[in-house]
C-alpha cells in the first residue's frame, strides 16, 4: 500500500539543503510546494501574560515532518483545553515547516531499466514540508499559572514519542 514513507528517511539534517542547479531556468527550482498540514501557530488566550512557561526542546538537531508537528498540536492542545479550559493557558508551536521534501520513485518490473535513469539526473518530485530543528530548538511553548505546571508537563511528555528524535521538558518561571 502507497503512503508516507518513514520518518528516519527525512530525520537527519545535512550541512546544507541540495539546490539543483539546471543548464535550462525551468527545471532549477521546484515547482509546487505543498500545503503545510499544521493548522494554527497561537492556541488558548493569547492576550495575558502568563508567569510560568512549560517548553519542549530537542535535544538534537533533526527534521520534524508537519504532520508530525500538527498530531503533536492537536494532540497538546486538546488535552490542555479539556483540563483547564480555553482561558488558562497559551499554547504556541514555535516552528515552521519550510524545508520541502522530495521523492525520486523508482520504476520496478520487466523493462524498467530502460526507462528510468536511476538516481543519475535525480532531484525527486515535492511530497512534504518540514521544520529544521537544531539542538535546544523550543517546538512547543505553553504559558500557564503556576498551579497547572505538573499537568501541562504531563501533556507535553506524551508529544514526546511522536516527534522522531529526542525531546526534553523545560520549566522557564
């Protein structure tokens, strides 16, 4: 069955992004970029000035898919609301994914061989966006009075195991 490919082939941050570099202007740059799957960027009340901040930050540099970013968003921000309700916090993905991912799909099967030239002339046909992350980089920010720090905690840590590389919570008061 056709779908996403894993996340470890999109993990890992190379010095630099490949830029293709074409003899013809058209084939230099990518076409169509898709549409980024993470919905809002500010969630809860955003108008006060909470005193504590809970953060998630990575403890090493790696690409974070926007699907990933939006099932950890909607995943945190549910929980959050349904404990203390839209007033009490402000919830804030620190992020954007910007970095286009490319797939060069291989023929297989009688003859393909001759039709395809493999990863010779290969720049891959633009499948998903996502987030360059360096080490200590904040994903998730949330803002909140100090009596619910052990319950965003709690929300924050269950992200954790959807984003592909090591995270850890930080208390900022």
């Amino acid at each position: 069955m056709a779908g996403l490919r894993k996340g470890h082939c999109y993990k890992h941050i190379t010095t630099r992004p490949y830029t293709r570099k074409s003899k013809y202007r058209r084939k230099g740059f990518i076409k169509s970029v898709p549409i980024s799957k993470l919905a809002r960027y500010h969630m809860g009340n955003t108008k006060v000035d909470f005193p504590v901040s809970i953060r998630l930050v990575t403890k090493e540099a790696y690409h974070i898919r926007h699907n990933s970013l939006e099932s950890c968003r909607t995943l945190i921000n549910r929980k959050l609301n349904e404990s203390f309700g839209p007033k009490e916090y402000h919830f804030k993905v620190n992020i954007v994914p910007h970095q286009v991912l490319r797939e060069n799909k291989m023929l297989t099967g009688a003859g393909a061989d001759r039709m395809q030239s493999g990863m010779k002339h290969s720049f891959g046909k633009a499948m998903g966006l996502a987030a360059r992350a360096k080490k200590g980089t904040t994903i998730f920010e949330c803002k909140t009075h100090a009596k619910n720090i052990e319950i965003a905690k709690k929300y924050m840590k269950k992200a954790g195991p959807r984003l592909p590389g090591k995270v850890e919570i930080v208390v900022i008061e």
